[in-house]
C-alpha cells in the first residue's frame, strides 16, 4: 500500500512538473510573439506620432498667420516679435488691446525649442515659399490678400516673375535651406513663422516636405 501511495505521489508530481513546463514554453512563446507585433508596429506608430505633430504645427502655425492678420488690421503695422503679438492689439481709438492670440499657438511642437522663426517679406525662407506656391499652381499665385488693412504692404512681398526669373541675392536674407536659427535673421516686422525644424516632413503643405519650409503667413493662405 505504501508503496503503490508512493508512486502515485511521484506520477502525480511529474505529471504537475510537466504540466507547468508546458504553461512555462506557452507563456514564452506568447511573449515571443507580442514582442515581435510591437516591434512590428513601432516604426508605425513613430510614424503616425510625427504626423500628429506636423498637423498640430500646421493647425498653431496657421492660428499664428492669422493672429498677425489681425493685430496688422488693428494697428495696421506687422508685429515685431512673437510677444508682441501675444500681447495682443488696440483698434484705433481704443486703449484696451485685443488678444489676438493663444499662448499655445505661440510655440511650434516640431521645434525642441517650441519657437517659431520669424519670415520678414525678404528672408529666403519667404522667397523659397512663394516659389513653392508658384510651382503648386503651376505658375499662378493665389490672390496674396483679401484684407484691405494688408494691401499696403503686398508691394513689400515676393514676385513670382522675380523668383522665376530669378531674383537679385543681395535682396534675400537668411541661410540657403530657409531655416536657419539665426536670431539676427528673425528681428524686425515679420509678417509669418515657419518651423525651426530641419527634418523632412511626412505631410506636404502645399507641395512642400520640408517642415522648415512651410510659411504661415496671412499673406497666402
């Protein structure tokens, strides 16, 4: 009797043991394959988090092209730095500004460090865009403005006959590629913002697939 208790034990504990190595390998091999599924699925995910972050810069940066359309409509002279601008503007005749701006929208999420630069109408950046404009509809300019308060200054703004044509490079300003950090090149009105970051984009914007190649302004919309 002891005996056949005994060996009951024994066939009952490797029966155990076996069991529990074969939940072992399961859970290994289930492990095995999640590890691979999200390996799998990271570069999409990467992927589709660069492009969340370029439709929120195009969404802040387009908030920034119009805030500058106002604050020019109300003080009928462009901002001259982004705080500036977040200040906000009076109309004529009034002494309490107009916010024009959200503070979020101030900062560019491409850029590690969330500010905008700052396109005067002859920056290369600037120039680099109109000609990107030109070449998206073949040739023909969108009308540059339907505000009346920004006419006066359409003459101040890049011909697409010029950049065809090619234009005089003592008139342009700024580093090659457009998207220099320069604070030097980002002083004075500036009448748009584009992304200080230099990588190629996954979503164009209007042709373009260089993040530092898009132009907010209120200009061309």
């Amino acid at each position: 009797m002891t005996i056949f208790l005994t060996n009951t034990i024994n066939r009952t504990a490797r029966r155990d043991a076996s069991e529990r190595g074969y939940a072992l390998i399961a859970l290994l091999a289930l492990m095995t394959v999640l590890m691979i599924t999200m390996m799998a699925a990271a570069p999409s995910i990467r992927q589709q988090t660069r492009r969340d972050l370029e439709l929120e810069s195009i969404a802040r940066g387009e908030e920034v092209a119009e805030a500058i359309r106002m604050y020019i409509h109300y003080k009928n002279t462009p901002p001259t730095s982004m705080e500036e601008l977040l200040e906000g503007a009076a109309p004529q005749g009034r002494t309490k500004k107009i916010k024009v701006l959200r503070a979020s929208a101030a900062h560019d999420p491409l850029s590690k460090s969330g500010e905008w630069r700052l396109i005067k109408a002859n920056d290369r950046a600037f120039v680099n865009f109109v000609k990107a404009l030109a070449e998206y509809g073949d040739g023909k300019l969108p009308n540059p403005t339907t505000d009346q308060a920004l006419t006066p200054l359409v003459p101040t703004l890049p011909r697409v006959t010029s950049i065809i044509t090619g234009l005089d490079p003592q008139t342009i300003e700024g580093p090659t590629s457009g998207g220099g950090d320069d604070p030097l090149t980002s002083k004075g009105p500036f009448l748009g913002v584009a992304s200080r970051s230099h990588r190629e984009s996954i979503i164009t914007y209007y042709g373009i697939d260089w993040r530092d190649g898009w132009v907010f302004t209120p200009f061309y919309r």
